[in-house]
C-alpha cells in the first residue's frame, strides 16, 4: 500500500538493499523520500534544465532591440526639381 505512493525514484534506491526489520525498511522510505523532495525542490529554485527563461519561449529578438529613430528625414523631391537636376 505505502509502495503504490513512493516515487519510482525512491524505490528504485530502497529496492538496493535488503531490511530485516519493519521499522528499518519505514525510515529508510522516510530518509529516502526527504532526500527526493529536497533534491526535487533544489531543481525547481536552480531553474532546471532553463538557463533563466521563465516562460520557456523563445527571446523575439525585436523585443530585445529598440527601434531606431532617423536623425534626419530625406528630403522628398517633386517632379519638376528631379527633372532640372537631371538636364544639369
């Protein structure tokens, strides 16, 4: 009954050793399944397998850039001055 709630994790580490008594083989879950949580909880403060990604997405990379405003605006020409430059 208690084996159904263990990780498999956990069973895997008392299934290494033989217990005579009872009570050694129920500490042994308890030291056991501390270690699993601590080792679970470690993880999850690490991140775990994200190198600092929380929402697991991908960065967009024109999220990460500012836009860049012009300094100067082009001047915009009319007809008439495009074709004197261009009998010049």
């Amino acid at each position: 009954m208690i084996e159904d709630q263990i990780p498999e994790d956990a069973l895997r580490r008392l299934s290494l050793r033989e217990y005579v008594h009872d009570g050694e083989w129920l500490k042994a879950v308890r030291t056991i399944n501390c270690t699993e949580e601590d080792f679970k909880q470690r993880k999850g403060l690490q991140g775990g397998s994200h190198s600092g990604a929380t929402s697991g997405e991908k960065r967009k990379f024109e999220d990460s850039i500012p836009p860049v405003t012009a300094k100067r605006l082009k001047k915009q020409y009319t007809a008439k001055v495009k074709a004197v430059y261009k009998a010049k």
